[in-house]
C-alpha cells in the first residue's frame, strides 16, 4: 500500500468527499474485529508472553459478561443514575448561525455533550464497565495510563466507587499542564505515580503502565482509557462506549426523524470518534469525520497527527499507524492537548481510514485555541481541549457543504481542565 | 559459524549449562560495546544477546530502558550496529542473538531485516513483544535466512500454551524467570524450578532461563534446577555503564568469569 495510499489520502484532506469514495459495504457487514483482534491487518497482540494469558482471560470475562443480565442491568443504572446518561443532544444554535451561508443555509449543528457526564468527559462510560467487570473478575487493584487526566479521573472516579486500589501513572510534563486533574484523582484516594521517561507523557504514562501490568497481573486489571492497545481492548472500549452512538440515533430520530449527515469528533487514540461511529458505520451515507492534532503543523516536526503523517508499526501492543522515524523509533509527538498528545491511534481508525469509510484531518494548536474561545463565546460552553479539535474543523468542514446537512460533534469533554494552560497562552 | 543449536549441541554432549550475557548495543558507544562481545567472548560467554536500543522497550525495567535511552540519545541506529557486528562476529566463538522490539523489524521489512542481520553475522533473535499469535509472519521467512528465532515462555503461561510454544521456538525455549520486566532481583522465585521440569517433559530443547538473574549464586541455583542456559542482562548492562569504558569492561569481564565459575563448579 504505502505511497499510492498516502497519496489518495492526500487528496483526500484537500477536499473532502462524501459520496464517491464509499467502500464496499459488504467490507462491513461481518463482525470486527475478528478473533483475533484484527481490523483489516490493523491490531493484534504484540505484547510480552506473560500478558497472553491476562489478555484471553480478559477476552472471556468480557463476553460472558457484556450478555449477562445482571452486569447490564448494574452497568445501566449507574450509567443513568451515577453518570447522568444519556448526555443531551443540543442544538448549537449560535454556532449553527456563525456558520450559515448568507442564502440561509448551512449546516445544522448538534453536540453530544458527553462534557456533561459525572467527571465532565465520555471517559467514565468505559472506566465504569471495565471497574464492573474487574469486580467480576476479582481483581482489587486496578491501574490506568492518563494523558489529559480525564481518563485518570474517570478511572479514580469508579475505583473511589466501588472501594478498589487505583494506581494512575501519569507524564510529569501532564502533570503539570492538568494540576487540577492531579488534585482530583489524589482527592479521591488514587495513587499518581510521575513517568519522567521520555518526553513525560501519555506514550510513556502508557508504557510505564504496561510494565506495572506485566508484573502484577495476577492481581490487577489494567484500565485502558482508549480504543488502543492489545486485543481486547480496541473492542471492549469501543463497545464500551458505542452508547455515545445509540443515544445519538435515538435522539436525531426523535429530533428530526433520521440519522446525522455527518459524525465529527477529534482523534487522539481515538475512544470518543469510535463510541459515536460504531453505531453509524454499516450506514454509508453517514460521513464520519476525524480530527487529530496538527499541533505546530503537520509540515513541522511538532504534530500529534499519526493517520495524516504516519506509517503503519506496533506500538503498546497493536499494529497501526504510527509516528516512526527512518529506523522504526517512535518519535515523540506534540499537542497543546495532552489527551490528543500520543503517537499512536487506536487500530480501528487506521482500518476506517483505509477502507476510506472515514476521513480524518488534522487542526493545529492555533486553530484548536480560537476554537476553545468562540465555543464557550457563542454557546456559552468551554469545550476540552481535545473536543476544541473537533470543532475547529468546522472551519473548514462548513463552506465546503451544499444545502444545511445535519452535525453531530462529539463535545468530548469539558474544558475546566484546560482553563490554566489557555489563560497562560492567551496571557503571553 | 556456529548456529544457536549447534552451540547447545556441543554444550550437552559435554554436560555443560551455558551463560548467556546481554548488552545494550550503543551504550556508552559501539566501539566499547564491540570491545564488550569480544571480552565476554573470552571471559566465559557460550553466548550472547546483544539489545538493539529502542525507544519503547515495554519489556524492560529500569537499567535496559536508561542503556537505551542513551544509546539512542548518541544517535545510534541499527545500520551502524549492525556493520559493528559484521566486523566482530567473525572473531567470536560465541553465537550472537540479537534483542529486538517488533516495530523496527516490521518498519525495515521482514525480509531485509532478516537477510541483515544474516549477513552481519546473527545467529538468533529475541522478540519479546512478538507472542506465538503474532510470530508466524516472522519463524518462516526466519528459516530460509539462517536465522533461530528464540520464543519466550512465562510463569503465567499455562501448560498447552507452553507446549505450543515450545514446539515452534527454534534455537532453545527463553524461559522468563519472573512476573515481570526485566532486571536484578534480590531473589529468584521457587517456581522457577517447576516452570523449567514443566518445560522439560514438553521438549527435548535447550531450556535457557532469563530475567532478574544478577548473581552467581542465583545463577548456579537455575543450574541446579536443569536449566540449560543462564541469562544475566541487567547486571551486565549496569556494570558496563558505571565509570569509563575501560572500568566498564574490566568490571564486565570480572563478572562474566565469576558467574562462570558458578555454573561450572563440581
């Protein structure tokens, strides 16, 4: 594949289309991923022999338990009564106005407001169920990696809940930039443990996390926060979170008696893109949208966009795109948002991307500022960081589209977390 | 030059249990980690395991990951380790294995980078986060390149899993001697003992038991269980690192000789 594709891709991030380069539906119609944990040739499992038998132990518990009445039944009500679901689908009227066309059309613009969900991001629907099903499991100790720290807390949060040891390993340059994040989850009795290797961040919180896994696994559930890693993984939190997507075909049916035109939301690993497509993808003429981190640019050397700029390697654990230099090390990426701050991406979007059911773009640092500003300036919600990604492609997503299309944009997360870093940036 | 099992042939006609050292490629520079292979190739190496440095090095505990992270930090990169090995292998008794993660064989193609490190002079490679699931993309194409690619076994695998394993790993089995990454341990668990008899009745191959082992006498223990080979990594890696080069190597070659000796006795 390489050249030919990226060129392809390239072509694709000029202009985006949305009806002629619909795959084969019939690529989508058996179950991914398969047994074993391959999108495509995207997944697997390249970890350390003593994970294997967690990761098949993990696997099992999961399908015995995603089909067992009473995990649904405790997973649905804390999701209502505990998380606040389902999140709203709110009307952007203000945005939708910013963006109209002077004939009066344009797009009509919806959030999900997962920045709504008990810890303020769509991180607890996959900390909650996985927590649920590491009680099941027997497992007392639970570790998780964090980039924002919403994942962190999220994971805190459940562990808090139901009374379980949390281990949280955490960048030291992230700790810095989400202090209040930090404060939270240490309020609430986890243990953040600083990872200074590297450039102390989510790639190496991450690692650090698979190797505390790899020597305690007998007694601890790894929570990973992302549609990445090992099989089960990109499945499990998928699947975790695809009730972002069935509450928004439930509320788009009640609001306008169909499905969105178009899905957008921001791709670091990629967890909130996958929970709002899944529930779309067998729908073609849904058009998924991406957004990754451009941060300085993706011509500079300081980016975070791993399906725009990257080739296809291993890293924790899954085969994916992958920010690599010549001789296969992994380079360290940039992003104003540490949740978007990692080099890799889960492997399902590097599967949509090449069966081009998805597009993804990438949206610098700038861009994701002005976006942070003119969300909580015209709707009078702060958005993360992460989820200001998502909505500063609709900069260049709005004039491209003929007639009023109906968006939906996953608002991720919300930005109390982020209020420090800005008001530093917008302050030098 | 020797291939890995016919080094363990010759080890077993003569009862012997191999020592197998590792070093970081790199660390603190490729001419020191040259001068390295030819030291312990003469201070009692039967083999050696030779780390390509890597930026994500999930398997590793704390002294491999800061090696590499030096070593990378100097600008090494596995063409310039792989023309070093070309030069020294020649002159070395010992067969080289090298440690490598997946992506930069998968970045390099598998086929180049075999063919490579073929020519360089590798004897067998070492891939621990390649598991039985994922390895068959490389034990294949391994074959037609002369190259033994060593499987890793753990205390969590259970005992079909190890058979399995068993079956496909060329060379010799890696048994991993610990719940965890490597590096030096205080203690070497009692199931290692097990671990090895359990592997024992599942294949007639060399049995080679790897990380946390730092001392000759946890060295001489593994021995005693019927392991066929002991793998010191850490405290060699560690060693090496401390004071100059030349302190490095002299402490390097000291060490080799003692766990020698240890494995040697009686």
């Amino acid at each position: 594949m390489g050249h030919s594709f990226v060129y392809r891709f390239r072509l694709v991030t000029t202009t985006p289309l949305s009806t002629n380069l619909q795959p084969d539906s019939s690529a989508f119609s058996h179950d991914r991923p398969d047994s074993l944990g391959r999108f495509g040739k995207f997944g697997g499992k390249y970890v350390p022999e003593t994970l294997m038998p967690a990761l098949f132990e993990l696997e099992a518990a999961y399908h015995q338990y995603r089909k067992d009445p009473d995990f649904q039944q405790e997973l649905q009500g804390l999701l209502t009564d505990y998380v606040g679901r389902p999140s709203p689908l709110y009307f952007a009227e203000r945005l939708t106005e910013h963006y109209a066309k002077p004939d009066g059309t344009g797009p009509q613009i919806y959030l999900k407001r997962e920045d709504l969900n008990h810890t303020g991001a769509h991180k607890i629907n996959n900390a909650l169920a996985q927590a649920l099903l590491a009680k099941r499991m027997g497992k007392q100790r639970i570790i998780a990696e964090t980039g924002a720290g919403q994942h962190g807390v999220a994971t805190a949060t459940v562990c808090a809940r139901f009374g379980l040891k949390c281990i949280i390993y955490m960048g030291v340059h992230d700790m810095e930039r989400q202090s209040l994040n930090v404060f939270r989850m240490r309020l609430m009795g986890a243990e953040v443990c600083p990872v200074a290797s590297g450039t102390g961040t989510l790639k190496d919180a991450t690692s650090e996390a698979i190797r505390d896994w790899v020597t305690n696994v007998e007694t601890t559930h790894y929570i990973l926060g992302s549609v990445a890693g090992p099989h089960p993984y990109p499945m499990m939190v998928r699947d975790f979170h695809a009730v972002i997507g069935q509450e928004t075909r439930a509320q788009a049916q009640e609001k306008w008696g169909g499905v969105p035109d178009i899905l957008l939301a921001c791709v670091g690993g990629g967890s909130n893109a996958m929970g709002l497509f899944h529930e779309f993808i067998n729908e073609s003429q849904v058009r998924m949208i991406g957004v990754e981190a451009a941060g300085h640019g993706v011509e500079t050397e300081k980016h975070a966009a791993t399906l725009t700029k990257g080739r296809v390697g291993v890293l924790h654990g899954a085969m994916s795109y992958l920010l690599q230099d010549d001789d296969g090390q992994v380079i360290e990426p940039h992003s104003i948002s540490a949740g978007l701050d990692y080099p890799g991406v889960g492997p399902e979007h590097s599967y949509l991307m090449e069966t081009a059911r998805a597009e993804y773009y990438a949206v610098t640092d700038e861009q994701a500022l002005a976006a942070f500003q003119k969300l909580s300036q015209l709707e009078g919600i702060i958005p993360a960081l992460e989820t200001a990604h998502a909505i500063a492609y609709l900069d260049a997503l709005c004039p491209q589209l003929v007639g009023s299309p109906r968006i939906v944009i996953n608002c991720s997360g919300r930005g109390d977390k982020d209020v420090l870093t800005v008001s530093g940036l917008l302050n030098s | 030059m020797t291939s890995v099992s016919q080094c363990f042939e010759h080890l077993r006609d003569r009862a012997r249990c191999a020592l197998i050292p590792f070093i970081t490629a790199g660390d603190p520079d490729l001419e020191t980690t040259a001068e390295a292979l030819r030291v312990l190739d003469r201070q009692g190496a039967d083999l050696i395991e030779l780390g390509v440095p890597y930026s994500d090095p999930l398997a590793d505990g704390p002294v491999i990951q800061a090696a590499a992270t030096r070593a990378l930090q100097r600008g090494t990169r596995l063409d310039d380790v792989l023309k070093m090995v070309k030069q020294v292998a020649p002159t070395l008794r010992s067969p080289l294995i090298l440690f490598t993660y997946y992506n930069p064989i998968l970045n390099r193609g598998i086929d180049r980078f075999l063919q490579e490190i073929a020519a360089a002079g590798v004897k067998g490679l070492v891939v621990p986060d390649l598991p039985l699931e994922e390895a068959d993309s490389l034990l294949k194409p391994a074959i037609v390149h002369g190259v033994e690619v060593i499987l890793l076994v753990a205390p969590t695998s259970p005992q079909e899993r190890i058979a399995a394993i068993a079956q496909q790993s060329q060379g010799f089995v890696y048994l991993v001697s610990t719940t965890g990454v490597t590096g030096m341990r205080l203690q070497m668990q009692a199931r290692v003992k097990d671990l090895v008899q359990e592997l024992r009745q599942v294949t007639d191959k060399p049995i080679g038991v790897g990380f946390g082992i730092s001392q000759p006498d946890q060295a001489h223990q593994v021995m005693e269980w019927g392991s066929d080979a002991v793998i010191v990594g850490s405290a060699f890696v560690k060693r090496l690192s401390e004071g100059t080069p030349a302190e490095g190597l002299k402490s390097i070659a000291e060490f080799c000789q003692s766990l020698k000796a240890a494995i040697v006795a009686e």
